[in-house]
C-alpha cells in the first residue's frame, strides 16, 4: 500500500490533529505524509476534501503454492517444550481438514533423536536443522532460517508457542515474509468455505473474543497459549520422515552472540503443568487463608493457582496467577474457591476438564463454567472436602457429602 496528497489539499490541519503517530506537518500550505506513517488510514477518514488517499494494491500470491502446516519446536537444552505437543495436537486437527501434511520445524544441536520421536506424535514430517551455532536460541540465527525454510518449503500455516521465544522469533518472521501474526491465540479452526484459518483471541482486556483472518497473505501465522490446547498423543509407528536442512550460517553477520546461558536458581510454581489446580480469589480475605487450599492441593497432589485479585492484594505470588494476564491451564480438575468468574479468569481455565466451583454467591459466573457447583462458604467446604478425602472417600463423594 502506498499514500498520497493530491492538490486538493487545503492546509486545514484536521489530518494532523487525527494522525495518532505525527507522521503529518503541513508545507507550503499542503500536507506531507512524513516516513512514520503507519497507513492507518485515520487521515484519510478525516479530510473534508478527499485530498488523502490510500492505494490498496492488489495481492498477487498464488495460494496453490502454499500447503501444509508447521509448528515451530521450541526446545531448550535439546527438549521440545511442553506447549509444542499441544500444537502439534491442534495442528494435527487443522492439517486433516486441509488434507494436508503436519510438519515440525527443529531447530538445535544434536536433535536426531527428538526428530524421530515427534514422529511418533502424528507427524509427517520434521524439518531437522542440525548445527551447533543453534544449540541456544538467537534471534539472528533463528529468523534467518526460519525465513529460509518458508522461502523454500512455502508452508500454509505457522504455529508458535505465545512463550518468551515464539513471541520473539514469530513478529521476526513475519516482518520477513511480509504477512500477518495473530498473537496469544486461545482458538484456531478452518472455514471449510475459503481454507482460510480462524484464529480466535481475547480482545478488549478480555472482555470479547475476537476471531481474526489473514484472507492476502501466506503463509497464516499465530502464537498459541501454552495450556490452552490439548496436547497430542504418542502415536508409536507412525509413519513420518525427517528431512534435514542444510542452511549456510556463515552467510548471517551477527549483531549479538550468546556467550554464556546462565540460569536463574529459585523456586517457581509451574501451575500449567499439574494435573489438579486449587486457586483462590477475592473471597479468600488474606495471604494466610491460602493454607486451606494449599492443605487441599497436597492431598490431592496438585498445585495452588490464583485470581488476579488475590495476587493484585499481594496475598501470593504472580507465578500462580491464573487468567489472561496470568498462566493459562487445562487440567483434569480445577477448583475455584472464592472466585466470582470474571472473563479475564475464565479465558485462562475454561479448558480443564472437570471444573468445581465453591462460591457463597450462587449467582457468580463461575457456576455457568462449572461442572459441579457447590453454593456455601470455602471455609467450612475446603475443610470438611479435605478431611473425606483423607477417609479414603472420592473427591465427588467427599464434594457430595459438603453439600
């Protein structure tokens, strides 16, 4: 796209006053569109005398071209992350809708082995870069073959983790291939009418859902929460291929280099990997009343999470904050105590599997989410569930039973 003034300009500085980048200032009563601008097209909304406009060029991409669908695999000491096999689960869905193949991009030192054993997740295939110059992640290295695989291979589809790398190295890219990258996606589909992907994100602070389409470019890139999707099943004997790529890193002249990888020692909750989560809200009234749910999530062998409210008041850490400004998760169990339900909260845990709400109000949002809902005060529920579950009782008898 490209933008211009014709000699209609008055020089009545409305653009400028509505350019939210001043990138405008007007010369010789006529205004210049400075090299900051964006092409937001707020300026052109605005002129009373049509003098701005935006030239939409059309997209010349042939489609056809572009065909299967990747997941980056993100790996840190030569293990894919945890957020790789729930692409891999949820690519494997898209891929059989487009009838096409599902393809892991990895990337590191001395992966042979990994490459062969993400094959047996449903894979087709994997695209094994093998060098030691990318055993640590680099921005540099990383984009440039990326980049290059794209080039050749020209897939439809690219899915990244929403992690510290995949939303370092996914904007890169993306600036590279000149196409689109729909961030912290909690939803992805395919319209079956057009192929195009549905990639779905919380919007607005959390207070929509809005469903995005890259309908010009290719390929259609997106980050994915981990916890959000369902993670993919081994598969033994699948029948895949690795294909090792060669790229020539000597060509890339490196800005940074990673000298040493040093990592920080201290204790961090990993709510996102436990099975059963215990996490309290407003309704916990300070930091010492967590001891009740703390005393829950050990006989049940599970973790501690939190509502932004409860870390907002300083009552517990932010590494147990659950919601969209927090870790989402998808556990077998997740039981809120104390927690009203608010959008924010429920795009972080509305995948778990089996949801238990305790709240005094029997009106909160959270009943609407739950599986099973128990209207009364945590402080006598959690209690009388704990001390059933130590009888040897189920967790729904004992749940039963509080009633």
């Amino acid at each position: 796209m490209s933008i211009f003034v014709s000699d209609k300009c008055t020089g009545c500085k409305l653009c400028i006053k509505k350019c939210p980048f001043t990138a405008i200032e007007i010369k010789g009563n006529k205004a210049v569109i400075l090299e900051n601008c964006t092409l937001c097209g707020s300026c052109e909304s605005v002129c009373p005398v049509g003098a701005i406009k935006i030239e939409r060029k059309e997209n010349n991409i042939d489609f056809e071209n572009y065909k299967d669908v990747w997941v980056f695999g993100e790996q840190r000491d030569g293990e894919p992350d945890s957020v790789v096999y729930e692409l891999i689960g949820e690519g494997r869905k898209l891929a059989d809708k487009l009838n096409q193949d599902l393809c892991v991009v990895l990337l590191g030192s001395e992966l042979s082995d990994k490459a062969e054993e993400l094959i047996n997740y449903s894979v087709d295939k994997v695209y094994l870069v093998d060098e030691k110059e990318l055993e640590n992640y680099n921005d540099e290295y990383y984009t440039a073959v990326m980049t290059g695989l794209i080039n050749e291979y020209k897939p439809s589809i690219i899915l990244l983790g929403a992690t510290a790398m995949g939303r370092s190295l996914g904007p890169r890219v993306a600036a590279r291939i000149k196409t689109g990258l729909t961030a912290d996606c909690t939803g992805l589909d395919i319209d079956q009418e057009t192929t195009n992907l549905l990639q779905t994100r919380p919007a607005f602070g959390g207070n929509i859902m809005a469903t995005i389409v890259c309908k010009n470019h290719r390929p259609q890139m997106a980050t994915v929460r981990p916890g959000v999707m369902k993670a993919a099943l081994s598969n033994p004997g699948y029948q895949g291929k690795v294909i090792d790529y060669k790229f020539d890193l000597d060509q890339i002249s490196l800005k940074t280099e990673v000298l040493e990888v040093v990592k920080e020692v201290r204790e961090v909750v990993r709510i996102n990997d436990a099975e059963v989560i215990v996490s309290g809200g407003r309704g916990l009234g300070s930091a010492d009343n967590f001891k009740v749910l703390q005393e829950l999530a050990d006989v049940l062998g599970g973790a501690v999470g939190a509502s932004r409210a409860a870390v907002d008041n300083g009552w517990i850490p932010h590494d147990h904050q659950v919601g969209q400004t927090g870790t989402t998760v998808a556990p077998r169990i997740y039981i809120a105590c104390g927690i009203s339900g608010a959008v924010q909260h429920l795009v972080g845990m509305k995948s778990s599997d089996i949801i238990i709400a305790i709240n005094k109000d029997p009106e909160a949002q959270i009943f609407k989410y739950a599986t099973y809902g128990l209207v009364g005060d945590l402080f006598e529920i959690v209690p009388l569930v704990v001390k059933k579950l130590k009888e040897g009782v189920s967790l729904k008898e004992a749940a039963t039973t509080s009633e």
